[in-house]
C-alpha cells in the first residue's frame, strides 16, 4: 500500500505512535508521519506508507490551520495546561485588552520555541532535555501569521483561530501574547484543522480506519496529491524510462520551465514517476516513485 492517510489524529498519543498505530491496523510496516502534532493535541496528520515515505521531506510547506483555546493569568513549564504552573498572577485579561495586542502578532513575526519540542539542540530533541529538566537558549525563528482571530468564551477563557506558516508553534504564540497583557496565558487545547494541504474534514479517525480495514475498503491519498503544490511536466515513453532508471533528462527536451524547483514528473499515460529538479541544462533526478516499496 503506497499513499497516505490522512489521519484526524487523537489526544493522548504522540504523533509516532499514531503512525505506528496506522502501520499496524494496515499492516504496513514502512510509514512515517509528516510532521510532529503534540501528543495532547488533535487533528490532521498525514500517514505516508509505503513508497510515498520516501517523499516525506520533500513535501511542500503549507499553510497550517489551527483551532486552540487559551486561558490568561497563569504560565507552565511546558507553555500548555498540561504542564506545571510556574507563575500565576491573578489578572486576566479583557476582550478589548486581547484585541489590542493581536496586530503585533500578525504577519511576519519573529518567535522562540518551545523547549516541548521535536527541535534539535547539538542533536538532541528539545523534549528530551526538557524531560531531563534542562533549558538551553533558543534562537528565535522566523514564521508568518497569516491570520490571527481571538473569540472569548463565557468560561474567560478564549477560543483562537490561526492560519500560519510551517514552523508557528501555537504555544509559543499564546505565550508571546500573555506576555504583551503582562499577565501570562497558557494553551487549554489545540486542534490542527490543516496541514499539508489537506483539511481536517478529508481526514479518518483510527477507528474509522480499523472498520475499513476490516471491510477491506481502505483508499489512500495518492502520493503526488501532496506534492500538487509543484508544477507537472508530462516526458515521452522515452524519457520515462530514463528518468525512472535514475537518468537526468535534457531540459531543451522537456517543458519544464526555467524557474528553478522541483517538477512532478508523469509519463504519457499518467503515471506518476516522481520528483525532478530543474538545473541550468537538465531535469535532474531527486526522487523516484516506486509503488512496490
């Protein structure tokens, strides 16, 4: 089985197990997730089994979608409800106080994540130090928030609905934004409502994906589904059987463009082959699809 799954992942699992999970219940043993989803968090997280594990790092970077909750007047260790409360000021903030500082944190802005991450530090996950109890200085990265709106709930605390780039840290954003109303804030919940393209109503639950299993009618993303974000080029019989060998094809030959970038490749009838990469004179190989992996 070569493809994706488009998982609508649960709380309470880390984003490996739920793979893991997917593997067993499908009886793939090759998988891989497409990038890490908290473990208390829920949401899309793409599968990618079989062949299409190969494509994994090579997925476009897309806009992501989240739906949070968040509660002011307290901060934790780990920046989420879940972890322990460090400082709790007894102020919270009003609408208008929120409303106020959300202009500073659209657009391009600049953020530190958090040490409860799958980041690495001289090879080491930030998570496992911080399991360890060790904090070590972050550069801070640069991310673009696309869209940033904050509703209050009648509990005080308050709903946030973020579009943003690959690589925004949710729990660092409520954070920031609890330090600029001098009072802290914490994430309560997080649902990632897109990613890779894909959006949370495409997706199955793990056991939704057991009942198809066991109903033998499991259908995957296709591979180059998520790769849709690169332009295609469609190459003779000839150039097929080339470029599926490994061999760079001569860009003259081939109407891939000028920009550089990667192309989907295709051979007459559809087939997709996989991933070029424009040069200065050929399309060269960057992955190959196999549907037999």
């Amino acid at each position: 089985m070569t493809g994706f799954v488009a998982l609508d992942k649960e709380a309470q699992l880390t984003s490996f197990f739920a793979a893991h999970l997917v593997g067993k219940i499908l009886g793939e043993k090759k998988c891989g997730h497409t990038g890490t989803l908290d473990p208390n968090a829920t949401g899309v997280l793409p599968i990618a089994l079989g062949g299409a594990t190969r494509f994994i790092s090579l997925l476009p970077d897309h806009t992501k979608r989240y739906e949070a909750t968040f509660r002011t007047g307290l901060r934790t260790d780990t920046l989420d409800i879940w972890g322990t409360v460090t400082e709790q000021s007894g102020k919270t903030a009003s609408p208008d106080e929120v409303q106020a500082v959300l202009p500073q944190f659209r657009g391009s802005i600049l953020q530190t994540p958090p040490m409860v991450s799958a980041l690495k530090k001289d090879g080491v996950r930030l998570y496992d130090l911080a399991r360890q109890g060790i904090e070590v200085e972050r550069e801070k990265r640069p991310c673009e928030v696309f869209s940033l709106e904050v509703t209050p709930l009648p509990s005080g605390d308050y709903t946030l609905v973020c579009e943003c780039s690959a690589g925004t840290y949710i729990r660092s954003l409520v954070d920031d934004i609890g330090t600029a109303l001098g009072c802290g804030a914490t994430l309560t919940a997080l649902r990632r409502t897109a990613a890779c393209g894909v959006s949370v109503d495409r997706c199955v639950t793990l056991d939704d994906l057991r009942r198809a299993a066991a109903d033998g009618g499991v259908s995957v993303l296709p591979t180059d589904e998520l790769l849709a974000a690169y332009p295609a080029v469609t190459v003779t019989d000839g150039q097929a059987r080339r470029f599926a060998n490994g061999g760079a094809l001569m860009r003259d030959r081939v109407n891939c463009g000028d920009a550089p970038g990667y192309r989907r490749v295709y051979a007459p009838d559809g087939r997709f082959l996989g991933l070029g990469e424009v040069g200065q004179n050929e399309l060269t190989v960057k992955r190959v699809f196999r549907n037999d992996e």
